[in-house]
C-alpha cells in the first residue's frame, strides 16, 4: 500500500479529484521528490507543486504543496487492517 501511495505516477489510480499528472522529480517516496498534479475542484482545473515532507515505510507519507490559490498539506497513515491495510 506505500508503494502505491508513493508514486506519484500512481495517484490517478486512487485520488478521485486528480485529472492528470504534470512533472515528477526524485525517487517515489523520497523526501524531497516532486510532483505536479491537476485537480478538478468546483468545476475548475487547479494545479498543484507538492514536495515529499515525510515518509517512513509502512506507515506514513506526507507531501506539502502550493497552487495558485493557496497551500495544501495532506497526511496519509497506513495501518493493518484484517482485510489488508485502511
């Protein structure tokens, strides 16, 4: 499951607002690797410049980024679940 959240040229396959992905820079999952993605909000294509903050296998991965609107930060925690991961 980190590998998947990781890559960024995997996202499309699990973020249901991401339209299509613009430049990645760095090795999937490592700190400091980069990625654009365009999102479809409110009818409105935005894109967005993330940069990997954090990210420690198997359990965590955090991105920050920028667009033209503001600031995003999203955190995503992977944990055991009986049927696989949550």
């Amino acid at each position: 499951m980190f590998d998947l959240v990781a890559d960024p040229a995997r996202s499309p396959d699990w973020q249901t607002l991401l339209v299509s992905m613009g430049d990645i820079a760095g090795r999937p999952g490592g700190i400091g690797s980069s990625f654009v993605g365009y999102y479809r909000v409110a009818g409105r294509k935005l894109a967005g410049r993330f940069v990997v903050t954090a990210a420690e296998r198997p359990g965590l991965f955090q991105v920050n980024g920028t667009t033209t609107g503001g600031w995003a930060r999203w955190t995503t925690m992977i944990e055991p679940a009986e049927a696989g991961c949550e």
